[in-house]
C-alpha cells in the first residue's frame, strides 16, 4: 500500500538507509522525520517549558454532587514580549485510591476553562463521565494559547517568544498548531508537579484542529504516554497523498495561520512533501496512539485517517507491537482494538461525541491504562 499511495518509506532514511531495528529508529529515523515535519509543516518552536513558570491552583471539593474534587489552574510564564497565562480546569475522581490518570481534552470550541466552570456535562467534554470511569478529566482552551485567527503571528505566545529582530520572520517558524501542542506540554508540566496526578499516565486528546494538535503534542513532547485523534483530517491523521476533501491547498488558504510558510509551497504538490502524515503516528510509538473517524466527514477522509495507522505499523513492529496487523478498514461502529492502536468509524457527523470518549477509554481500560 506505501508504494501504491507513493508514500515515503517510514523506515528508510534521507540518505537511503533501511532502518532494522527500534534502536536505529531511535537514533537515526526519527530524529530525522521530526525535523522534517519542523522544517516543512508545524514549525520550529522556540522555547520549551519557560523559566519563569508558575502555578496557581485553586482547590473546589465537593463538586459533581460529591463525585470529584476541582481544580482551578493557572499557568503563568513570561517571554521577552511579556506575559502569558494558559488557564486548566480538571476535575480528579473524589473516590481516587492514589495518583489519577488523566485524559486532557485541547479544546477547539468555546471556552470551557474559564472563571466560571460549568461544562462539564456536555457530550464534547463529558467531565462527569470521565471522572466516573477512574480517570481525570482536564481540559486546556487553545485559545488561550494562541488565538485562532491571522494576525501575523503577534498575538499569543507567539507575540511573547518569537523574536527577530526587524527580520522577516522565517519560513520554518512555529505557527499555530505548534502553539497548541507547546501549551499541552505546559499543562504537562502541571500534573508533574501534582501528587493528585500520575504524570505517566496522562493521555492527550484533541478533536479536528485539536486533533492535529494533539497528535504534533504526542510527538513533541513524549511524557503524554497516550495520543487521540479524532477527526482531525488533513495535516491530522489523513495521509496528504491522493487524499479526498480537504487538500493541502485547501487548509492553508482557508487557515494561513495553523502551519509553517514553508507548508504553503506544497499546495498541489503532495507528493514532493518529504513526509507524509503515516510519519507523524510512527513518531509517537511505542506509545499507544488512537484515531477516530465519522462516516460522514468526508472532507477529513476516514479512509486516509486510517491508512496512516497503517502504514505507521511498521514502526511499532520493530517495538515487537503488532499495531492493527493488516485489519481491513471497518464497518462503522465497529472498534479495532489492536496492540498499542486503536480506531474505529463512527456513524454520523464532523463532532466529538460520547461514543468517542467511550471508546477512548475502553481502549485505555484495555492498555495504555490499564488497572486504574
């Protein structure tokens, strides 16, 4: 299938070379492709976690009609242009026997983490459900990381960290998505420093433009010890190569603003991108990865979604983990559970529902989480 799509060989090398094994991988292959993806599509962040970091957590006991305890979290930091905060609610299972596992939710739509939470019993982010499964729910608004608009780049933390002095800013420079996925690794830094939670089992979760960050946040930052993503399409989970929907051309005309200059050139040109998605969902492992689709959200192309777990398998096989074998793409509603990867097909539309969240944590019941 890689050669019938024209994708680049997840285990060949710029210079030619088969990779054999999960060492080699480690230390030739995927240093490799994660530059690629900086230089040609999210962009090369340019600060890890700040200096000058802060928490302030506000504690609530008693909420969900006695089910859970509230946290009110405030990251604070400082950059050259001044300074930021990104705000995280999270609710913790009252009942909880030690450090919880968590599920963070980077939400795309509205804010949920605000002064006044109350939204924690929506099927987008189903808070009470979460936490009656074992687990934390947290959920991080990524506008608060950056806005979700072109300005040029002056706004979020991107007015706060890039500094170029009167240059034109660089053609590789991180843009949004690499924005997103630098605040999930903020709130990362967060639940390390809670005893409340169990930092080696913390899951990022993102649906459509979340969703591509949260796969970028897997790779980046490899403390998340589980990666969802659901719906999240082109420069997601889709392969870019003979795609149908939304093409290259397509979300960097419509969202200038999510991706690197450098990614605007490859419009019409897929098969001359040295990456292809695959690449990134082989970067993640031996991690445990997830993907979702919708029947009806052809413009994301299930069937590219799930093509790039399997062409990332190869990968996890060198880690001895089958993936999802050669499974056939499925009939909706119909989960594959495989060893360190799942997917499934949902009947319906572009959304994130609680049939996902279900099946996200059936899978982590079954794996990556297993024994809560």
């Amino acid at each position: 299938m890689t050669k019938e799509r024209g994708l680049p060989d997840v285990l060949v090398t710029q210079g030619g070379e088969r990779i054999g094994t999960a060492d080699d991988w480690r230390e030739k292959r995927r240093p490799e492709i994660m530059d690629l993806f900086r230089e040609h599509v999210y962009g090369r962040e340019p600060v890890g976690r700040p200096a000058s970091q802060t928490f302030h957590t506000a504690v609530t006991t008693d909420v969900m009609a006695g089910a859970a305890v509230r946290k009110q979290v405030e990251i604070r930091f400082e950059g050259a242009g001044g300074a930021g905060r990104i705000r995280l609610l999270l609710y913790l299972p009252s009942d909880r026997r030690g450090p919880s596992p968590v599920l963070l939710l980077l939400n795309n739509r509205g804010a949920l983490a605000g002064d006044e939470p109350d939204a924690g019993d929506t099927p987008f982010w189903p808070a009470d459900r979460i936490v009656a499964r074992g687990y934390a729910a947290a959920v991080l608004d990524v506008e608060e990381v950056d806005p979700d608009f072109d300005d040029g780049f002056r706004n979020g933390v991107h007015g706060l960290f890039d500094r170029f002095e009167g240059e034109e800013r660089p053609a590789d420079a991180w843009a949004t998505i690499a924005a997103w996925a630098w605040g999930a690794g903020r709130a990362m830094d967060y639940f390390e420093s809670d005893p409340d939670i169990d930092a080696s089992r913390v899951a990022v979760v993102g649906h459509s433009r979340g969703g591509k960050a949260a796969l970028w946040a897997g790779a980046v930052d490899e403390r998340f010890a589980f990666v969802v993503s659901n719906e999240s399409g082109c420069t997601g989970a889709a392969i870019s190569r003979g795609k149908r929907g939304e093409t290259i051309r397509d979300i960097n005309a419509q969202f200038p603003h999510w991706f690197s200059a450098n990614y605007h050139a490859f419009a019409g040109r897929e098969e001359e991108l040295p990456v292809d998605q695959h690449m990134l969902v082989a970067a993640i492992a031996p991690r445990p990865v997830y993907v979702a689709s919708a029947t009806e959200d052809e413009w994301a192309d299930p069937s590219a979604e799930f093509a790039s777990l399997i062409h990332a398998a190869p990968v996890y096989r060198l880690y001895g983990y089958r993936g999802l074998q050669d499974a056939p793409f499925p009939d909706p509603d119909t989960p594959l559970f495989g060893e360190r990867m799942g997917y499934h097909l949902r009947t319906g539309v572009h959304d994130l529902t609680v049939y996902d969240w279900d099946r996200f944590m059936d899978f982590a019941d079954n794996g990556p989480f297993r024994n809560i």
